[in-house]
C-alpha cells in the first residue's frame, strides 16, 4: 500500500513543481495496474501512509496554500438574509400557479430525465439565468425582470433548477441554494476548496463534483511538514447560511479512498444536495484520482480521467438515499472525446475511444469492485480520430474524421459482440450527432474538401432508418461559419414539435427549419451579439447572448422584446 501511496505522491509532487505552473509533468502511470480504490479506514492512517510515502519523494518545490472559495468585493462572508415576508411560495412570482406552463424546451441533455446545469433554465413560467455574478429571474408571461440576486462572491457560472429552488455552482468552488418563489434569495452558500468539475441532477438530487489539491509544504522534514495535519492533505469547506458560519475538513476519513493499483494528482469529491432541504456540506465522498469527464444516468455517475493513451473509470452508485457510493473501476484503452463518448444501456457501460491507430468501443460490465471488458469492437477508422459519437439504446454512431467523414452505424444488442452494421463516407465532419423524429440523425460539424480542408458550417440529416445504409439526405452549408455546439453541446436547440433547430455562432444564431428531408434557412437573430444559448417557451424563441435576452416569434422570427443584464 506504501509503494502505491509513493506513487500517487510523486505524481502530486510533480503536479505543483516548477511553482505550480499550469504546464507541470501530467500523472504518473503504473503500467502494470488495473484501476480500483480502496478505502482508508482511519485519519491516523491516512496522515500515517501519506506522510511516509511523501517523504520518499524527491523534492520539487511546494504546494501552496489553498483558499476555501471567493471572497464578496468587501472581503468579508456574506450572510443571506431571507427579507421578510419571502416565504416559501408565496408572492405573485412564485411558480406555484393553477395555470399550466406554456411547452418550453430544456438544456441540451445528453441522457433523458438527467439534467445537466447551463447558464439558462426555465419552467415554461420563468427563465432564470446567470451572469456577471447575478441570477435573474424573469418572468415569461410579462417578459419582465422579477428578481435580481447577487450571488455571494460574485461566483456564478451555471445553475440546475427544481422546484422554487436553483442551485447555482460557480469558480471557487462556490454552491449557492437560492429560493425563487417570491422575492429571490440566497438561502446559503457553500464554499469548498478546489475547483468545480461538473454536476448532474435526477429528481431534485444534485451530485457535484469539484476537485482539490493537498495544502502542503515541501520538503520533508521541515517543521511545517513535520506539522501538517489530516486536514492539510484533505479538502476544506465554508458553509455560510442566515443562521451563521461553520468551517472545517469537508470529509471523514473513512470516506476518503485512494488508488489500488493507479495514480492521481488531485483529490475528486463527489457532493450531494437534495434541493428541497436546507444547504448542507453535500455529504461528501473523496477519492484520491483525477477527473475532468462526468457523465450520469439516474442510477449511476462516472468519472473519467486520460493518462497517456489511457482512460481511467470510477463508478458511483446513486440508488440509495444517501451519498454516492463507489462501486467499480476500470482503466480502458485510448482517449475519450467527451461525456457523449460514455453510455449506460441494460447494467452495461459502452466506451467508444480514440487509440494511437485506429478507434475502439469497449463495452463493460460490473464485477465485483471492477468493471470488467465483456465486449469490444475495434478498427473503426484507421489512422483518425473520433469526432463524435451517440448511442441510442442497442444502436450506436460513430464519426471519425481525417480527410473524410465516415460514420459508422453500430449494433450493441449483443454487449459480447458488438458490430459495425454500416458505413457512409462524405467529405467533412459532423462534430455532434442529435436524434431527430422517423428515423433520421441530425449532424453539425464543419464541409471540408477532399484534402480535409474545412470551409464552413454543415449542418446534415441522416437517414438511418436502415442502419446497414445510412443515407445523408439533406444538408446547409454557411461558408466560414462554425457552431458553437462543437465545442459546448448546450448551445444546441432542437425544438421537434415544429421542426426549429437554432445555432448559436461566434457572432449570432442561425435559424432553421427542418420539415422532411428539407431545411429552410429562416435567418439569424441575436442582435449580432455573440449568442450562448436558445430555449423555446410557448411559441416564442429565448435567445440569451453576452448582453441580454432577446424574444423573438417562434415562426417570424421577429423581435418581442429585449432585456439587457443591467446592474
């Protein structure tokens, strides 16, 4: 356990060496581990092990003091205040109401009935958003600011909404609780050392993950590190409520876990909050790894780290009433394009990766405290590299991309032998993939000649109604253009009841209109400001861009309304 604890340290030391700068060594790997976690059983042995493994490691220079979130302007912890007369539902903006909201679109998710958090969400009553350190809530019958809330720190960046609750994660890490009905406000904030990875949310439960660093001085030997206590090595936190302050180590010991066979360079701490209930800590479980890919269903949540040509797995279980809980691991062959990359269909988890020759779907299944390889399909573009990917159910899609764009249709229902069922060959690249209705899959990406030279935004459908012949049945072409979906697959609206599909650019949204195997180019909106996002809310268009949030008419496409993000 010693040699494995030295390890991980060295990797943390070369993490931070060199000051801390940003482009220190990456992880150290042990090519002859498979990945797992065991968990410590006390805080003396976690103060035990990690010291006297650290003190094998060469020195590099020190690890800094962490903070614990971000200050307000003033420099002291704000406390929120619930202004009298704001109870719980009450008020004439509470979205407690007999009347029905109007259908509206949701963020771009990638699995149903997981939400994901975005800058913008909405009820189809109100559409709260945040910005510069602000939360709005507007209301959409009036098409009027209700609430204005300045979020302690300033720290805001996305929000996942419930209810009359939205929890808002922002730099820091900060995780406020803000109460909607009536006047808005902040019910509590909680600041946690280290940086916010990700976060998903199924029935009004929230799962965060943030990611932190020891507190550490090097070399060893030294007084201070002689000195150091549990609490240096693990995260700390700051929870700040109207009832008052408390401060301390985020997690106990005997939730912390470390590497059984792999390495890491940070600490992932897997938070949860149910959003009816007051703020907490967020019943915390720390693992010693790394993790910058999350992906979630309902029933599970993975973390998913790259190392060299390597992609290392944790598996949380989400089932039972209390915190996540770590069951399984994994390391699996080559890179993962992103969350897209990663699906759980029928107790099976499907990876589709990017290798040094060619690309592989691995398909895993629990076993014990391992997720265990059951299937593989490899050879899928020779000499390129993935570029998008979607399973749907037993059926997957894949694109890969160098100088054409092949994409291959798969079949999964055998998990012990999954197949390549199709094959379609355009120049170009799609860089996301979206279901539409009958049959068809829609694509955006960037056309390219035959050398693979891109020209400009392509938006593609696809029949693939029989999967042995996907067929590209329709396209539009914008010279010079590029979706921002290529890079955040949020900025993505496809509203199937009318067939509107809006894309948000670098400059504006473009509009289309599917309607068979036809788009029709209705225009672009968005003031020719750079827009991040678009929802529909009855049969108007939402467009939030840098400035403010434009309504528009869901057919003409005509300007309802504008409401700038003022102070």
């Amino acid at each position: 356990m010693r040699k494995r604890l030295a390890w991980w340290l060295a990797a943390v030391s070369l993490a931070v060496g060199a000051c801390g700068s940003p482009e220190a060594a990456p992880p150290l790997w042990n090519q002859r581990a498979q990945a797992g976690l065991v968990a410590f059983e006390s805080c003396e042995q976690v103060l035990r092990e990690l010291r006297e493994a650290y003190a094998t490691v060469p020195t590099r220079g020190a690890i800094t003091e962490g903070e614990v979130g971000a200050a307000p302007p003033d420099g002291k912890a704000a406390v929120p205040q619930a202004p009298a007369g704001a109870e719980r539902g009450g008020g004439a903006d509470s979205a407690d109401s007999a009347e029905p909201a109007p259908g509206h679109s949701t963020t771009n998710n990638h699995e149903q009935g997981v939400a994901e958090p975005d800058l913008v969400q909405t009820d189809g009553r109100r559409v709260v958003t945040v910005a510069d350190g602000t939360l709005r809530v507007i209301d959409v019958a009036n098409r009027r600011t209700t609430s204005r809330v300045w979020l302690p720190g300033g720290a805001g960046e996305e929000l996942l909404l419930f209810g009359d609750r939205a929890l808002v994660v922002g730099q820091g890490t900060s995780i406020t609780l803000v109460e909607l009905s009536g006047q808005a406000r902040v019910l509590g904030t909680l600041r946690i050392e280290g940086g916010y990875v990700d976060a998903r949310m199924a029935g009004g439960r929230a799962r965060v993950v943030v990611s932190s660093t020891p507190r550490l001085p090097v070399p060893p030997g030294e007084p201070a590190f002689d000195a150091a206590t549990v609490d240096d090595w693990l995260p700390s936190y700051e929870l700040t409520t109207p009832q008052g302050s408390r401060s301390g180590r985020l997690v106990d010991c005997d939730r912390v876990s470390h590497p059984d066979t792999y390495t890491a360079t940070s600490f992932l701490t897997v938070l949860t909050f149910d959003l009816t209930a007051p703020l907490g800590t967020g019943d915390p479980v720390t693992v010693a790894a790394d993790g910058g890919t999350v992906y979630g269903t309902a029933r599970s949540l993975y973390l998913a780290h790259e190392t060299g040509y390597r992609t290392e797995i944790h598996r949380f279980d989400l089932t039972g009433a209390g915190p996540a809980e770590h069951v399984a691991s994994a390391a699996v062959e080559g890179t993962l394009l992103s969350q897209y990359a990663m699906s759980e269909h029928d107790g099976h988890l499907r990876v589709a990766t990017t290798r040094r020759s060619d690309n592989v779907v691995t398909v895993l299944a629990a076993s014990g405290s391992t997720l265990t390889k059951v299937g593989s399909l490899a050879g899928l573009g020779r000499n390129e590299q993935i570029y998008a990917v979607r399973f749907f159910g037993t059926t997957g899609y894949v694109v890969t991309f160098r100088r054409t764009d092949p994409l291959y249709t798969l079949d999964l229902t055998d998990p012990t032998d999954p197949e390549v069922v199709g094959e379609l060959k355009i120049t170009g690249y799609s860089a996301y993939l979206h279901r539409a209705s009958d049959g068809k899959l829609l694509g955006v990406g960037q056309e390219a000649d035959e050398l693979g030279r891109t020209t400009g935004l392509q938006v593609s459908l696809f029949d693939v109604t029989d999967a042995a012949r996907p067929r590209k049945v329709a396209e539009h072409e914008l010279v010079g253009g590029r979706a921002q979906v290529e890079s955040q697959t949020h900025a993505f609206l496809y509203w199937e009841p009318t067939g509107l599909l809006v894309l948000p650019t670098d400059t504006d949204a473009l509009v289309l209109r599917l309607a068979g195997h036809r788009f029709t180019d209705l225009g672009t909106i968005g003031r020719g400001l750079p827009v991040r996002r678009a929802l529909v809310v009855g049969d108007e268009v939402w467009v939030v861009s840098t400035s403010g949030i434009g309504v528009h008419d869901e057919k003409t496409l005509a300007e309802l309304a504008w409401l700038p993000f003022e102070a």
